[in-house]
C-alpha cells in the first residue's frame, strides 16, 4: 500500500545546492523534505575530498545565514587571498589581491563532502523530513500542486518540487525539460599534491594549449589540482607512474612553486557545457547542475548554484513578508528569467575563455597573454572582474 504525506516544497538532491535550498525554506517556516538517492557519507579529516569548491564571499554569507557556516570554517576551509593567472605563451600575468580589494580574503578553498556533511547535520533539527535512501519513478502535477511516486510505492505530494539531482537529472526528464550539451573534449584531472615552496594563499592558474592547470591552496601545506586535459592525455596522466606524473605536472605549472609530490589518488570527471533550456516547468523548477554545468576554469560551478538558491530564498521572503503567495507562477518565472540569463552568460563567458586560451593558433597565441597583462594592470578592471566572480553588485 502507498501512503501519502503533504509538504509545501520537496527537494530533490541532497548535494551542496539541495541540502542548502531545503535547509534555506525550511529556516523560513515552510514544510520541507529532502529526497536523496544515497543518505551522504560522514565527513572525517582525516580522508580528504578530492572534490573542492573555491567557495565565493557571497555563498558563505549564504550559509552564515543557514547557521552552518561557522560549522565549515571550524573543521577545514582553507582561505586564499590572491589568484594569479598567466598564460603559457607568454605576455602579463593577471592578477588578484585580497588587500588591494579590500577585503580579508578573496573566498575559500572547501571540500564538497564537508559542505554536505555540515548542511545535513543542520536538516533534521530545521525540520526537513528526509527521504534517503530514495529515488523518484514518477511525476504528476496540476494546478494545484505536484505528486511525486518513490520507488517502493510511497507518495510525496507538494506544492512545489525542486529539481537538484544533477547533471543527469532524473526530475528534470520526467517534467520533460531539455538541455543543450556541449562536449569539450577535456577531462579534468584533480588530486592533492606537496610543493617545495608554499602556496602563499594563493589560487594559481596557467593557461595551456590543452586546458587550464590550476593549483589551489589546501590545509597542512597541500595544494589541490585541477587539470584540464584532452581526454586521451588526461587517460594516460591518470595511470603514469607517480614520477612522470609529478614531473608533467611540474612543467605544465612552469615550477611556480618548486618540486611537486603527488600526495593523494587521482580522480577525472568529463568537461562540458549543459544548459536547461527552460528552468520551470509548471510547479518543477530546476536549481544548481539540474540546470546549468559550466566549464571550471573559473571555479564557478556550485557558486552559481547556490546563487540559484539565494535567489529563489529571497523571492520567497518578499512575498511572506507581504503575506503574499510565494508559490505563483509569476515568481517562479521571475526567478527563472533572472538565473537563466545570468548562468547563461557566466557558461558562454568560461567557454569563450576555454577557447581563447586552450589552443595554439598563432593570432590568438599572440594576443592573448597581452590581453591578461593588460586587464591586470587597470585596476577598475580587476575589480569589476572580481566583484562579478565573488557574486557582488558592486
């Protein structure tokens, strides 16, 4: 037998992005619960993520607001108060700096398994109802409301449902939303590695014929990596012997900071653009990569992600506070109108960067090292460029 239980927002995918929306609507008094495939592993320090965010100003005052934050920082975030970005073939070097900014540090260096770990502990406490493990196999919706069919026959019934399960979203299929993909024939390569010289709280990134190679500042002196490679390349760096790996990598960072040691495994996730053509579909609305996958040259994925969030969190405020209807169509519109075209556009703008700086045609080798050099050295431009990645209005 079913049985059938009532919440006024189900969310579908306890990753960063759904764990963050569900603990963000249930802090505003809504009836939340939260539908997850695998219940997520504890977080231990002592078995580092491969998987790192470089978390931006904005989204950590996101999750200072959700009471969970400090909670983060507590355990192990990594702030990083410089980037510098330059371009193997030559020309300036662009660069950002936290006093010249003036702020304390440009973001924070964060593992995703401690993100969800955190934002879980935060649930049931905020009353989310937990669905996990469980997968949805079936979606309904009128007017009125949207009923969701688990696997073993349970019923959820909403009156709206968040899609955040992912790049492969079941939700987003069965409300018969699309996306439009593009494959740019990279893989990213991550670990953990030593450097002889510190890394100076500073995020590095070189742009390769290949892909980008970034190294961004971890705890107990570590670095995390994430090289952008052809697929092909990024096979063979992924099995080479430790050594040769160590001495590729080395050269592909021009020895910025000395000796490199692979300090951990090797992991690769496939690189592309994936962009929901719609990001509503009656009461079914689509948040974080349910909804947009971006190249992570500029490290923006989960921040545009939890900007979804924060913006749909503050519709929902405007109209209680106006003790009006925060579930209307119109808002959700609204809401999709706003966060489609600015995720568009920060996709667009990462993939003209990846094709500008990730080949070796000769006009463009030549101009664009000087085009780094030239936005380092304009300060007003520096800082509009940080002020957009950092999620500030300014």
């Amino acid at each position: 037998m079913s049985r059938r239980a009532g919440q006024e927002v189900v969310v579908v995918g306890g990753g960063v992005v759904g764990a963050a929306c569900a603990l963000g609507l249930a802090r505003l008094g809504l009836q939340v619960a939260l539908v997850e495939g695998r219940a997520p592993t504890r977080w231990t320090p002592e078995q580092a993520d491969l998987r790192v965010y470089a978390f931006a100003p904005d989204n950590a005052a996101l999750l200072q607001s959700l009471g969970v934050w400090d909670a983060v920082r507590s355990a192990r975030a990594q702030p990083y108060r410089a980037m510098r970005v330059w371009d193997a073939a030559g020309g300036g070097e662009l660069v950002f700096d936290a006093d010249r900014l003036g702020r304390p540090q440009l973001g924070w260096i964060v593992e995703h398994g401690l993100l969800v770990d955190r934002l879980w502990a935060a649930l049931p406490q905020a009353g989310v109802q937990l669905h996990a493990p469980a997968e949805v196999e079936g979606l309904e919706q009128d007017e009125a409301g949207v009923r969701l069919r688990l696997q073993g026959g349970q019923r959820l019934d909403a009156r709206l449902v968040v899609a955040a399960d992912g790049a492969q979203s079941t939700l987003r299929r069965l409300a018969g939303l699309d996306v439009q993909t593009h494959d740019y024939g990279q893989s990213g390569l991550v670990a953990y590695v030593r450097t002889e010289l510190p890394h100076q709280d500073t995020a590095w990134q070189r742009f390769l014929p290949g892909g980008p190679v970034a190294f961004l500042p971890a705890t107990q002196g570590r670095s995390s990596i994430v090289w952008s490679l052809p697929q092909e390349e990024a096979q063979l760096r992924l099995t080479q012997p430790p050594e040769a790996f160590e001495q590729a990598l080395g050269r592909a960072f021009e020895g910025r900071l000395g000796k490199v040691s692979l300090d951990s495994e090797r992991a690769l996730f496939p690189l592309r653009r994936q962009l929901a053509t719609q990001y509503v579909a009656g009461r079914v609305m689509l948040m974080g990569d349910a909804a947009h996958v971006v190249h992570p040259l500029a490290g923006q994925g989960v921040n545009l992600g939890l900007r979804d969030v924060s913006a749909w969190l503050a519709q929902v405020r405007q109209a209680q506070a106006r003790g009006a209807d925060w579930a209307t169509p119109h808002r959700l519109a609204r809401w999709a109108r706003v966060r489609s075209s600015e995720n568009t556009a920060a996709a667009y703008t990462f993939d003209g960067l990846n094709t500008l700086f990730s080949n070796d045609e000769l006009h463009t080798t030549l101009a664009r090292g000087k085009l780094l050099g030239l936005a380092g050295k304009l300060p007003p431009l520096t800082r509009l460029l940080w002020s957009r990645a950092a999620g500030s209005k300014e």
